[in-house]
C-alpha cells in the first residue's frame, strides 16, 4: 500500500514538478483559448456559406467537413508538422498545433451550425423577410438566436473534444499538459505527474462533462 | 511544385514502404475492430445495469463514465501504459489500446444508451410488460430497438471518433498505421508515407461518416 | 353471504374472475387508494367513473401489477398474485391491458406487433401466431392493415391493433385504461364498436373512461370512485337514473345531461 502511494500519489515528487505542469497546464489552455474560437468562427463561416444554397460552396463545404471528419487528428498533425517545412513555412510547434486541430474542430463545429440552422422551421424566416428584413439580418435576428439555443450541447460537447484534442500536441514535443506530465514521470521514474495531470485535467473537464451530459438528455427528448 | 510531389507525392518512397504500410493498416483494421465491439457491448451492459437501480453500482458507473469522458483518451493511454509497470502489471501497447479505447467508447455509449432508454416512452416498457414479457424480452424487442434508433446519429460519431482514435495506439508502440508511416517517414525523410497513411486511413473512415451523414436524415424527414 | 356491494346485482352465479380486497396504494404519504373491495364476474363489463385524481386508473393498473399495492390483495381466478413467488409474466398472460396512448411497438407492423408476445410469451411457433394475429386483426377489422407501421395507421385503427395485441393472448380479462380519451371524436366509435363486440362474446371486462353515453348502454355495472374509494356503485340506470351520494350527484351534475 505504502509503495502505491510512493509510486502514484508522491507528494514530494509533485512539489518538485508542479512548477514543470504548471507550465503546462497554461500552454494548454492557451492552446485552447486559440483553438476554440478559431473553429467556432471558421465553422459559422462555413455554416453560413452553406445556407446560401449556391450548390458550388454548398458541395464544397460539405467535401472539407466530410474530410475534417474522417481524417484521424493526430495523422494531421503529424502532417502538418512535417509537412510544412517542406514548404518553406518554418514555424513554432504551436501553430502546426493550432492548424491541424483547428481545420479538426471546425469541421465539428459547421456541422453543429448547419444542424442548428436547418433545424428552424422555415415558416421564421419567412415571417422575417414578409417583414421586410434582410437576408443577413434575418439570420443574425432570428435563425441564429434560436438556433443557438438548441446547438448549446452539441456546441459544448465538441468543445469538450477541442480541449482533449490539445493533449495530441504532445507528440510533436510542443509543452502543453500531458508532455509536461511525460517528461517528469520520465525524470522522477515515478508515476504521480501522471496522475496528477489526469487531476487537472478532471478539475477543469469533469464540470464541463456533467453539465454536457444533462443538456443532452434534455436535447433527445426534444427529438421526439 | 516539383518539391511538393517529390516530397508529399513520392510513389517510389511509398512502394518501398508498402508493405509496412499495408500491415500497419491492418492492425489499424484489428484494432478498431476489437475496440468497436468490446466498447459497445460493455457500454450496452453498463447503461442496462443503470436500470437496476442499486445506488452503490450506479455511483460507480457515473464515476467510471465521467472519468473517461472527461480525460483525454491520450492522457488515459499514457497513464495506463506507463503507469500500470509500477503497479507490477505490463501490458502490451496494443492491450492498453484496446482497454482505454473501448473504455472510452463504452462510457460514450452508456451515456448515450441511458438517454437513449430514458426517453424511450413509459408505454412502450408497460405494454410490454403487460403482454407477460420478461425484462430481457421486453429489453430485446421493444425497448433496445427503439433506444438504439433513437440514438443512432451521435452513436455513429462516436464510432468513427474511436476508429480515428486507434492511431492513438501509435504512442505507446503499437505498429499500427501511423506508426509505420511515422517510421517510414522517419527513416526516409520523405513526407509521402504519411500522405499514403493519410489515404489509408481516408479509406477506412470516409464511408464511415458518409454513412453517419446518411443517419442524419431520416430524422428530418420525419 | 354474497356482500351485494362487493359483487354487484345479479351476478350471483357466475365464477368471479377478479378481486380486490383491502387494496391500499401511497405513493409516499399520498394515498391514492384506500381500501378497495371490489369483484368482477365473468362476462361483467364493469365501468370505472370519478373525477381525475380518484385512482381509477391506479386501481386497473394495479390489477396486473403495473403498480405495486401497498397492502392488500389481488386475486385473479382465485390466487392472489402479488406474492414474491408469482410468475407475473405468465399471470399477465391472464390479464389484457388496453392503454390509453395505445403503445403500440413503433418499429414493429401491426401483424408484428400482434405476434411478438405470442412468440415470447405463449411460446407459439411462428406459423401459428402469424395465423392467430391474422384472426385477431380480422376480428377487430383491420385484415388489411397488417403489415402497415403504427404511423401509418389512425389513432383509432391503432388502438384496435392494440386491442387485438391484448386478445391474442387470450386473456379471461381486459382491462381499458381510458381507451378513446387520445382520440378524435369521430375516432371514438370504432373503437367502442369493438369494446361491444368483446361485451357481447361475453369477455370479462373492467373500463376506466369517460364515455358515460357508451357507459349507460353497455356497462353491467357502474363503480363511482372519488378519492380513493368506492363511494357508489350499480346498474347505470341506477346510477344515472337514482344517484344516492351527494359525491356522485356532483360529479354527474358537472358532466352535463348524458
């Protein structure tokens, strides 16, 4: 029992590394501070291209969510890590990071969009424009408001999965949480930086879990 | 340009490589293979012994699926894989990959299954039941079909979310795709086997989320 | 000894097929029933009436034990079967439930729907329940719908497959849990025409509805229910002609003239 704790819940080892998951910890939350509303925006871009039912940029946005869902985030960014130096673009580890998951995690988020926006009866935008509104303000007052109401889980959900997307990084080596995590258990031969980093991790996602899981249910009775 | 397919498009570096690349795909292939069914099923068991009802056991099923939703699946392979050695138990990679990824699968579908049951009408269990069918005949029947129809679109995400996982495996040593292209790659120093791996695994998952994108509908058209 | 309020007029003679004694049903510190004595005779088409919130539907519903009396005792042919012991799912091949939202299995056709049971629970081949649901949504009219979805059918047309769903069991008793409020008006007949049908092919049968017209012209016998007990109850122009308990004059004062 005594071993279980000195190999797992080592409290003098996780003094010493603290400072080394701290450091971590904040890469991954800017990592996901940059992700997130970079595939937000890019998939409401995307979402609403497609609205316009001009079937060219409707096929297209279909063809780039489909790629962005079947392809393997990881592969992608081992692509695009190696990748760009090919190139000639000779960038940090973080922005391959920052691109390969955001193409990932805005192919996500279109599709949510699209759902959320299809999902408006047509006879509200009808209203709308009988009232004289525009297309565009017709979206920006009355589609999307509703809209939003009813893709809060699935939005949610798909920002849980960014948030856990950001611990690929650490196979291109970049710093964020897990790497952190690795290296010190690495260092010590001890396994508490790894339990400790599932910690962190659960202090910052469980909330998020739970609350994701509620919304859910309440989501499925609605599709009856 | 010429750089671009000599380095991405190179066929000779991808033939000499093929047969790495091939095996790879296959353990990709066994891989998901295990991980789908074994996720699922246990998934199916945990969200039908929910219904149960015990309050110790569904304190730990909660516990459980929160866990694993919550932790990146990364996070929970490295922790089991690195981990496990200081408890006295060592695993293959590829046991560990199937372990933690059908775990996380079955968390998934327990939640999903349980929403899935839970929105399933009253009459439908008591109509059932009043016909005189036993609770597994009125599960197998009239309750699961429903259930699993109901959840059918996010279920099918969550299925193609786990196949594209699997080159997850490739961090703790497993030779599955990614890893030989990632080798392949390495010892080259030519991008192409990670475009032929990226096709690989195109081949695989694309008829997948077609096929999800498909599920999509009939809702609507209801 | 035959106690007439227990058993009601004239049925002296007919073997009872259902009995409640003493039947208590809380849920938490609401009592729902309190204390219920009541016997249904074969053949009997006894109709259960009273305000909402009376517990005439907790009342059937605890006859197949979809609720679980607090105390009390159910007896159906005689035996009690809400002991431990009892095989409820072979009981309930005794005793046929109508529902008031039909529930109808969606993914299943009608003739599915019909045989699932049969197969499951009756243990039949599936020859021969095929050839059993066939008769039964024969009976009830709808020999052309058999393969259609629950979707594709009207309300009324669902609510005979679920009717045919319960006879195919062939139960000794049918219990109708409102089984037209869910429906439109001009869907109501159908339904009832096959309830006098069932009636008059003498199958034993207990009603929980408002349909007080089809309540005067085709019930035995009336039980008038108002929180939890039976406050009165006997032959519909007893009811409706001689009301006796200021309660049930109430009630039937607020339905209007029937």
């Amino acid at each position: 029992m005594s071993d279980f704790v000195h190999n797992f819940f080592n409290l003098h080892i996780l003094d010493r590394v603290w400072p080394l998951l701290l450091t971590g910890l904040k890469t991954t939350i800017l990592l996901s501070l940059v992700i997130v509303p970079a595939g937000l925006a890019i998939g409401l871009l995307m979402a609403l291209l497609q609205s316009l039912r001009i079937y060219a940029l409707r096929w297209t946005v279909v063809v780039y969510v489909d790629l962005f869902r079947a392809y393997p985030p990881l592969v992608l960014l081992i692509y695009v890590y190696y990748g760009l130096p090919f190139f000639g673009i000779d960038t940090d580890a973080f922005w391959s990071v920052v691109l390969a998951l955001g193409l990932n995690t805005s192919a996500y988020f279109a599709e949510v969009f699209r759902a959320g926006i299809e999902g408006i009866p047509f006879g509200q935008v009808q209203a709308a424009r009988a009232t004289g509104l525009g297309g565009f303000q017709t979206m920006l007052y009355v589609v999307l408001p509703q809209a939003i109401r009813n893709m809060l889980p699935d939005l949610l959900s798909n920002v849980l999965e960014s948030v856990k997307l950001t611990s690929l990084a650490s196979v291109v080596t970049l710093p964020e949480l897990l790497r952190a995590a690795r290296l010190a258990q690495g260092n010590t031969v001890n396994a508490t930086p790894l339990i400790a980093a599932s910690l962190i991790y659960l202090a910052f996602l469980w909330p998020l879990v739970r609350l994701t899981s509620r919304l859910e249910r309440r989501t499925l009775t609605g599709q009856r | 340009m010429q750089t671009f397919s000599s380095n991405f498009l190179n066929w000779d570096v991808i033939q000499s490589y093929l047969p790495d690349l091939l095996a790879g795909m296959w353990v990709t292939m066994e891989l998901s293979a295990i991980i789908l069914l074994c996720g699922l099923l246990v998934g199916t068991g945990l969200a039908l012994a929910r219904m149960a009802q015990l309050r110790l056991l569904n304190v730990f099923i909660i516990i459980f699926v929160d866990v694993v939703r919550a932790l990146p699946p990364l996070m929970l392979m490295v922790v089991t894989y690195f981990g496990l050695p200081y408890l006295g138990l060592r695993l293959t990679g590829f046991a560990v990959a199937c372990i933690v990824l059908a775990s996380v699968l079955a968390a998934f579908t327990e939640e999903l299954l349980w929403a899935g049951l839970s929105t399933v009408s009253v009459g439908q269990y008591e109509a059932a039941r009043s016909t005189g069918l036993t609770f597994l005949q009125m599960m197998g029947s009239v309750v699961l079909p429903q259930a699993f129809r109901l959840i059918q679109a996010p279920l099918a995400s969550r299925i193609i979310a786990t196949t594209k996982n699997t080159a997850l495996a490739s961090v703790v040593a497993v030779p599955e795709l990614l890893s030989q292209a990632n080798t392949a790659q390495g010892y080259s120093g030519n991008a192409s086997p990670l475009t032929a791996a990226s096709l690989g695994y195109l081949i695989i998952l694309l008829p997948m989320v077609l096929v999800a994108r498909r599920l999509e509908r009939p809702r609507e058209a209801a | 000894m035959r106690d007439a309020a227990l058993h009601g007029p004239g049925q002296g003679r007919a073997p009872v097929i259902l009995e409640l004694q003493g039947l208590h049903k809380s849920f938490g510190l609401m009592s729902v029933l309190r204390g219920i004595n009541l016997a249904v005779h074969e053949g009997e088409m006894v109709f259960l009436i009273g305000p909402s919130g009376s517990g005439k539907s907790t009342l059937l519903r605890c006859c197949n034990r979809l609720e679980e009396p607090t105390s009390g005792a159910v007896l159906v042919e005689g035996r009690d079967i809400l002991g431990r012991k009892v095989n409820i799912n072979q009981v309930r091949r005794r005793i046929g439930m109508v529902f008031q939202s039909f529930n109808l299995y969606p993914h299943m056709t009608a003739r599915q729907n019909v045989t699932l049971a049969l197969c499951k629970v009756a243990r039949k081949s599936k020859a021969e329940a095929d050839v059993i649901a066939r008769r039964m949504l024969d009976h009830v009219g709808l020999s052309e719908r058999i393969d259609y979805y629950p979707r594709a059918l009207s309300g009324g047309q669902q609510q005979r497959v679920a009717i045919a769903r319960t006879l195919a069991l062939e139960p000794r008793i049918v219990l109708f849990d409102e089984p037209t409020s869910a429906l439109d008006p001009e869907l109501v007949n159908g339904v009832l025409n096959v309830m006098r049908m069932l009636r008059d092919e003498g199958m034993t049968m207990v009603v929980v509805s408002h349909e007080m017209r089809f309540a005067r012209e085709a019930a035995d016998r009336i039980v008038f229910m108002a929180d939890g007990e039976i406050v009165e109850q006997g032959t519909p122009s007893e009811i409706f002609g001689a009301p006796r308990h200021p309660r049930l004059r109430e009630f039937l004062s607020s339905l209007g003239t029937v």
